[in-house]
C-alpha cells in the first residue's frame, strides 16, 4: 500500500511539472504570436503606403519608401531574433535544471540501490557496482558537456545576432545591386520528323 501512495505523490508532482511547463509554453507561444501580429500590421501599413505611392507613378519616392521600410523591417527583425534568443534561453536553461534535477534524484536512488543490493550480492560483484558507477558517472560527464555545447551554441547565434544588428545599423554598408543576369541562350532544336510507312 506504501508504493501505490508513493507512486501517486510521484504522479502528482509530475502532472504538476508537466502542467507547469505546458503553461510556460503557451505564454511563450503567446509572446510570439503578438510579435507575428504587430509584424503584420506594419506590413499592412507598408502596403497601404506603397499603393498610395504607386498611384502618384513616382518611382523615386516608391524606391525611398521600399528603402524605409527594409530598413524598418530589419530593426523589427533583430528585435524579434534578441527576443526569441531571450525567451528560448529561458526556456533551456529551466529544462535543463529540470532535468538535472531528475537526473540527481535517479543519481542518488541508484546509489541507495547499489548500497543496499551490495550487501546481499556475492562476493566479487563489486565489479559489478563499479560499472554501474562508471556508467553513470560517464552519463553524468555526458550531460554536462551537452549542456556545454548548447551553451557554446547559443553564444554563437548571439554573437550572429550582434553581427547582424551592427550591418543593419552601418547606413553605408548598403548592398551593391546585383548585376543583371544575362538570359540563358537558346539551344538549337534539332527537328527530327517521323518516318511514313
């Protein structure tokens, strides 16, 4: 009867975790999809000021409102991705406390296991308390030069970020127009005619 109470306290704290995150997901969702929203409406605003301007035939002032509005679209842009980095952050790093979190409980359980279960083991299956150990220490290793990674990773894309944001802010930098493709020529099409019989 003490395991069914036990087992239901251990699912009743993880429906709380899973209700806890879920809940964290949705809010990030919801970040996001104000973001998308407020993006749309600047592109609704940009394609009401580009008709207007497309009536008046003035391609001059057309061009100058396309510039405006890349360059708009850009700071917009950098500050959705500083967002989305920040958010993401957030998220990984409070999986991944979770799941250390986990981890060490089932860490330590098996190594209240393995006490125990070597007391009645026989003699030699030491060794065999020792692999578990190593095991579990190289699991251990493994989790925490992935977190290491992920870290290293989003240092990375931060770092493209601030790339990014420094070619956006740089109003000289401007990109050269591309050269005019030449069209492809024109094959010969040899006519082949079927033979009558």
């Amino acid at each position: 009867m003490a395991n069914q109470k036990e087992f239901m306290e251990w699912q009743k704290d993880r429906a709380k975790e899973l209700f806890a995150l879920s809940h964290k997901l949705l809010e990030t969702a919801k970040q996001f999809s104000e973001h998308q929203a407020t993006e749309i409406k600047a592109s609704m605003e940009h394609a009401k000021s580009y008709a207007k301007q497309a009536a008046t035939n003035d391609v001059n002032k057309l061009k100058a409102l396309q510039e405006q509005f890349a360059e708009e679209a850009s700071a917009r842009m950098v500050a959705y991705q500083k967002k989305v980095k920040a958010l993401l952050k957030a998220m990984e790093n409070e999986a991944a406390d979770e799941a250390e979190k986990h981890l060490n409980k089932a860490r330590n359980a098996m190594e209240t296991w393995l006490k125990e279960a070597s007391k009645n083991l026989p003699a030699g299956a030491d060794k065999f308390t020792d692999v578990v150990r190593d095991i579990a220490a190289a699991g251990d290793k493994v989790m925490k030069e992935g977190r290491k990674m992920a870290k290293q990773a989003a240092e990375a894309a931060e770092q493209g970020i601030e790339n990014l944001e420094k070619m956006v802010k740089q109003p000289g930098a401007k990109k050269a127009a591309p050269a005019a493709k030449k069209a492809p020529a024109k094959k010969a099409v040899k006519k082949t005619t079927a033979r009558r019989r």
